[in-house]
C-alpha cells in the first residue's frame, strides 16, 4: 500500500508540473509552478528507493529526511499565501506571512533539526522509519521527529480550513468551490497527520494513507483552481487568480 500511495502520488505531481508549464513559460502565475515543483520534489523524496538512491549518495544518514521536512515547510508556507490572497482571506493571510506565522516556521524548523540530530540515524539507508520499527538508533525518537515535520503544515491547513470552508459554501463557480473543497480536505488530513505521527507503528498503514491524502488533496485542489481561472480568462491575456473567478 504504502509504494502505491508513495508512486502514486509522484505521478499525480509530475502530471500537473507538466501540465502548468506552458503557462509558467508565458510568465502566468508562477506561484503555483513553483508549488507544483516543489510539491514533486517532495514527491520524489517520499519514494522509497528513490530516497534510498538520493540518501546513499549524500552519504548514507537521512540527510535527505531532513531536506524532504524543509521542502515541505517551504511547500506549505507558498501553499497558504497562494490560497489566502486568491481567496482574499486577509486574516489569515496574515496568520501566514505576519509573526505568529514566522515563528510557527522558526520553531517547527528548530524542532526538526534539533530531533534529527539527537538521533543516531547513520547507517539506516531505509530511512528513519527503518529505526522505529527495527529498535535501532534512537527509535523512541524517531515518531517526535515525525511529528516535528507535521507541526507546521498542520498549523498553516488550520489556518486554511475557515477561508476554504466559507469558499466551498460561497456562490463562486462551481470549479472554485471544487478546488476549494479538494483542497480543504487536503488541510484536514494535514491537520490529522500531527498526532497520526505518534500513533503505534501498527498504523503505519493509516498514518500513510493520511499523509498521502493531504498532498494529493492540495496538488489536485490547487489544479482544479488552474482551470477555473482558464474557464474565467479564455482569451489567455489575463492571469488566471481565484480572485477574478469572483465575477
């Protein structure tokens, strides 16, 4: 389950990258290009054998773990800001960028690094979640770091969830309020990844199932917002924003 979800997920990604090139080429909303890159890039360190490739060659102790936490951190943060000033949810655009938000990414940062080099990762070319199942390095450690990199995520699809809601029960175009509603159980799921995180290792197949559902609910949500702004701007001309779906 957890290879099909992983390879699945990757292709989702990759599919919408492609798909939002020719208009990242003409300069249109980059914002949502450079998501969807980083999103796969995500995706491509979430893959097991590719991350055991990509981890032997940085020399074999879960560096990349700790690259595949800030990727997302940074994923996360663009996700928020894209969707609060679509949506012109200024308070919680303010959540985000202002010095709550700052500080919720500060500190998530310290949390992960810190747990991360309490524990004794080298050497386990399978990944931390080799250690907690097999007892080796610090595996008490190893679901707080888990966690760690679900804090911030989880602190901005909170914020999120009141902005989408009042979005999925608006009168805009019925492909906003879908994309609004994608990527709102995105959020959710974001959200229940947190204490997921530190559930026994028996779950593994729900704290998968859970982590995969948030990324796809995002990439395929911010993809049906793609093209309710080429339905809302069919000559090309104008940048295709959930705002000007509005009208």
């Amino acid at each position: 389950m957890r290879a099909t979800l992983e390879w699945a997920t990757l292709l989702v990604c990759c599919a919408a990258l492609l798909l939002r090139v020719p208009d990242a080429v003409r300069g249109r909303n980059r914002t949502v290009f450079g998501i969807l890159f980083l999103g796969t890039l995500c995706s491509v360190l979430a893959v097991s054998e590719l991350y055991e490739l990509i981890d032997r060659a940085l020399g074999g102790w879960d560096l990349t773990s700790l690259i595949l936490r800030y990727l997302v951190f940074a994923t996360v943060l663009l996700v928020g800001l894209r969707v609060t000033r679509g949506l012109a949810a200024d308070r919680a655009h303010q959540l985000i960028a202002g010095g709550i938000g700052r500080w919720a990414l500060g500190l998530g940062c310290l949390a992960v690094t810190l747990a991360f080099f309490l524990m004794d990762s080298y050497g386990s070319p399978e990944g931390l979640h080799a250690q907690a199942a097999d007892g080796a390095g610090d595996a008490d450690l190893a679901p707080w770091f888990t966690a760690a990199g679900r804090t911030y995520p989880a602190f901005v699809s909170l914020v999120l969830v009141a902005p989408l809601l009042a979005a999925v029960r608006s009168r805009l175009p019925r492909l906003v309020r879908a994309g609004a509603l994608l990527v709102l159980l995105g959020a959710a799921f974001a959200v229940l990844s947190l204490p997921a995180a530190l559930t026994p290792s028996s779950w593994a197949g729900a704290q998968h199932f859970v982590n995969y559902a948030a990324a796809l609910g995002y990439v395929v949500g911010l993809v049906v917002f793609w093209f309710s702004g080429l339905i809302a701007s069919p000559s090309g001309n104008a940048r295709a924003t959930l705002r000007r779906n509005r009208g």
